[in-house]
C-alpha cells in the first residue's frame, strides 16, 4: 500500500503524536545523566529534580522586594500584554479589513500604506516606541500590535475582496447597500477567517512579547527568562518554556474550538 | 404584450475588442427569453449588462422606458451558475436577506413582528420552490439542485420585474436538471414572471423559452477577428406556451431525433432529486 493512502485511526493517531515528544524528552534525561554523572554541579543540562526545586522557589514563595509570587505575576502581565496586544490588533484588522476588502476606493488609497508598514521589520521600530511611548506597558503592547495586525489586515482583506463577485451582486440585487454587505456578506465570512488569523499570529505575537519584555521590563515571562541567563540558570528557564508553549498550545485549541463552535458553517459540515 | 425591457443600439468594448455590436431588442412582459451561442459570443456580457453589473459603451437600456442605473438594483433578480447563495446563512436566512435589506437599512436584521412576517414570507417562498424541508440548511449541506432552488426563491422574494439566470442549471445532472426546467416554468406561470435566461444547452433554450435569441458574429474579420462584435443573429418567437402545452415536437423537430431519446432518459432520472 502506499504511504499517501495510509490513514491513522484517532487513538493511534495520539500514540504516533507523542512518540517524538516522548524520545525527544528521553533523549533529554539521557543527555543530562551524563553530563551529571561527570559533574554533579552541571547547571547546561539541568534534571528534573533541579528543575522542580528551581521553579518551586518561584511558584510557592513571595519575592521578598514585591511580596508577589513571582511565576503567577509574570504569567499574568505577559498574559495581559499578550491580550491587550491581540485584542487590539486583532480588531482593527477586522475593521480596517473589511473597509479595505468591501469598499475599492479605500483600498485603492489605504493599501499602499498597509503594505508599506507590514514590510517594515517590527523589531526596528522597537526603539521608536521606546522613546515615544517610554518603557512602560504601552510600549510593549504597541510593539505586538504593529507586529501582527498589519499581516492580519492583509490577509483579512485579501479574503474579503476575494469573496465571489456574484455573491457581492447578487446582495445588490437584493437591494443590499454597501453598508448592508459589509456587515451581513462580509463581515461573517470574514469571521472564522480572522480567528485562523488570530492563530497564526500568536507565534508572532509571543516573539515581540518576549522581546519587548527582554529589554525593558521589570515582570513578566520573557524578562525573568533573560534575568535568570545571567546566572545560567537553565533549571528556571526550561520551565519557563515549557509553560510559554503549555500557553500558546491552550490559546491555539481554544481558538480553534471557538471557530468551530461559532462558525460551523465554515468548516464543512457535511450533508 | 407591453414592452418591459428595450435595449437600443447597445455596444460593449474591451479596450478595442468588440464584444456585442448594435444590439437592439425588446423583451416583453411575462415572456422567456433564452439566449444560445458559441462560447465568447457576448451570452454573459449582454446579460451583465441588463443587470448593471456593465456598463455598454454605448446605447441605452430602458426598464418600462426609464434608463437603467448602471448598477444592479433589486428590480433585477438573478440566479448565477454558483456562487449566487450566502454560505453562512441558512436557507431560511438566505431567504430573508432582502426583506430584511429593505426594511432594516442600518442593522439589516428584523426584530419582533417584522421578523415573524419575513419569516412566513420566506417560509412560503421555499415551500414554493420544494425546500420547505430544508429551511435550516446551511448551502454547503445541500445538493447542487437544492442550492439553485434556494437561489431562485432569494431572488423571486424581492418580486424583481426581470429575473436573470446565467446557466443556472449548467452544473446539474440531467435528472435534476429535468426538475428545475419543470420548477422554473411552474414559478414562471405561477408568478407572471419575466425571464432572460442564458443558456449552453439548446434544448433546453426551446423548452424553456418562448422566445429564443442566437448571439454571433454577423461579419468575421480572419485578421483581426475580435474587432467584430457580436449581435442577435436568429429571433424564433416560439408557440406561446402559457397555455400549458409544452413545444415538445418542436423541439424534437429542431434538434432531431437524438435529443428525443435524451429527454426520454432525463425524465427517468427526475426521482433522484
């Protein structure tokens, strides 16, 4: 039989899944043993153990200069940026979308300069908006907002104005105005589009966060991440990672159930 | 019969490709109009161009003798190959959709009494078409057939005077086909419905129609063959067929025996709608 033709059942299909996962976390332990086993004070390749009593200080203790305990108060405000930053950019290029995939005139005079500032790399804007919005939060979240929202309007706009031409006429005919179409034609179907939008800018979007975050920042996941370096202090840092993933992963399901749940039309309902 | 739909000296151009060339034509009230021709032969500009989509560059257009707007308009229903429902509405809502146009102009939704009357309306629409069944479907979960069915009850609720139909059941088996060629007459009777209908299938232009056009070309150039356009070379006034009976001989006679032994197998295939 054929490799193309090979189909997993769902149970075997979580089984396959996690064998990488599962070798690359022995391939680990394998690694770290060994390393120990030379040097009991190895701190590049930190065991389990290690980890645990690392992260425990952080997770179960208050900090002594804020009295927060320090894991649940960087999650929190990388969260909050994470959201506000989304949010934001998630519904301006829902709005800004539609006007520029619905309405030709304004596309004609807006998508030059959308295009203009999606090319610019974010990162070189960094010190602009460190300088015009100072260090504190709104930097940061206008750094994940310039990052991601204009690839989002774009591909909300390429959506909308690829939208048939029929279905466009055929609302004309039914004495639709273009206010009409915008909200009843395109702004559904540009729904579960923005959501998938929305899925792959959380990469994206966790990059600025955690970039902003690494240079000017007094909480949050990425700064304690970049704080913790200069003492090679892998045993906080792996974790670290592991729950930015753990996050990313919960938010990506979570938004794929949502466009499911919300908008089965959209994801082949069959007869 | 009165004049409904006049079209005076109208030309269409593609920069200096002529498509359609002094087309003159007056559709009347309540007639069938079918519009065959070679492929490029002006079919869909001309009915683009009847219902706004195109501007002609030159010639007017007159709807009961007032100059069209040159943009579509819901005096002008259309039915459309594809494409021509809303796939994230149900039926029911698909059917709404003008009424609620027309009389929310700023939410596009109606509430309370309004809503419950639109609702019978459109209920009443797609029983008339056979999707009373079917009115919380969404498209992607009906069959080609019942999509175009759901198409023509959109459009009809909007009473449009000219319903327009591009190939309309061109991407449907002929089994199916033979139940909307029967659907479509029913509501063309019932409705007292105007219709320009294009079509690649020429039996079913002289079924359906009781006036049948042939677009082409009157002059060809071999050097330069796109600087003729197209205009109507044949217009057969056929029997009338509000009577009821159908121009079945006619048919056979024109397009010979072979698409009466074809007729005789779509109407055998007219159970697997």
């Amino acid at each position: 039989m054929r490799w193309v033709n090979r189909h997993v059942r769902q149970g075997n299909r979580i089984l396959l899944g996690s064998l990488p996962i599962v070798l690359l976390v022995l391939l680990y332990l394998v690694l770290a043993a060994q390393r120990h086993a030379v040097n009991p004070m190895d701190k590049i390749l930190p065991l389990p153990g290690s980890m645990a009593e690392g992260m425990a200080a952080l997770l179960f203790q208050a900090d002594r200069l804020t009295g927060q305990l320090v894991f649940w108060a960087d999650t929190l405000a990388s969260l909050q940026r994470l959201g506000l930053g989304l949010g934001i950019a998630t519904l301006s290029a829902l709005l800004v979308g539609l006007l520029l995939g619905v309405l030709p005139p304004v596309r004609a005079t807006f998508g030059p300069l959308v295009t203009a500032i999606a090319v610019i790399p974010p990162i070189a804007l960094l010190p602009i908006l460190f300088i015009a919005l100072g260090l504190g939060e709104t930097a940061k979240v206008a750094l994940i907002v310039i990052g991601i929202a204009p690839v989002m309007v774009r591909d909300i706009t390429a959506h909308v104005a690829d939208l048939p031409r029929e279905q466009i006429v055929k609302a004309q005919t039914l004495g639709a105005s273009s206010w009409q179409i915008m909200i009843r034609v395109a702004l559904p179907q540009a729904m579960p589009r923005l959501l998938h939008a929305v899925r792959l800018s959380l990469g994206p979007a966790w990059v600025f966060l955690i970039s902003a975050e690494a240079i000017a920042s007094d909480v949050g996941l990425g700064y304690r991440i970049f704080l913790v370096r200069r003492y090679l202090s892998m045993d906080v840092i792996i974790p670290y990672v592991a729950w930015i993933a753990v996050l990313a992963i919960a938010m990506d399901l979570a938004l794929v159930f949502l466009s499911r749940r919300l908008f089965p039309w959209a994801h082949g309902v069959s007869h | 019969m009165s004049t409904l739909l006049s079209l005076q000296d109208v030309w269409v151009e593609y920069g200096d490709k002529i498509v359609l060339e002094k087309v003159n034509l007056d559709i009347e009230a309540g007639s069938f109009v079918s519009i065959i021709g070679p492929s490029g032969a002006g079919k869909s500009s001309l009915l683009r161009v009847v219902l706004g989509q195109e501007v002609p560059t030159r010639g007017t257009i007159l709807l009961d003798g007032t100059p069209l707007t040159p943009e579509c308009g819901p005096d002008r229903g259309v039915v459309f190959q594809r494409y021509s429902v809303f796939p994230h509405l149900s039926a029911l809502r698909n059917t709404m959709f003008g009424l609620e146009c027309e009389k929310a102009p700023l939410s596009a939704r109606l509430f309370g009494g309004a809503r419950k009357a639109a609702t019978a309306e459109a209920t009443e629409m797609l029983n008339a078409v056979g999707l009373g069944d079917s009115m919380h479907l969404y498209p992607a979960q009906m069959s080609g057939g019942m999509q175009q069915r759901l198409a023509i009850a959109q459009a009809l609720i909007k009473r449009p005077r000219i319903l327009l139909l591009d190939e309309p059941f061109g991407a449907l088996d002929p089994g199916i086909r033979a139940d909307m060629h029967a659907l479509i007459t029913r509501l063309w009777r019932d409705y007292a419905l105007t219709i320009i209908m294009v079509t690649h299938d020429i039996k079913e232009a002289f079924t359906l129609g009781t006036r049948v056009l042939a677009l082409d070309k009157r002059r060809h150039d071999p050097h330069a063959p796109h600087r003729f356009g197209a205009t109507a070379v044949y217009d057969l006034p056929l029997r009338d067929r509000r009577d009821g009976t159908a121009d079945e001989d006619l048919i056979i006679a024109l397009s010979g025996p072979q698409a009466g032994a074809n007729q005789q197998i779509d109407k055998e295939g007219i159970g697997h709608g």
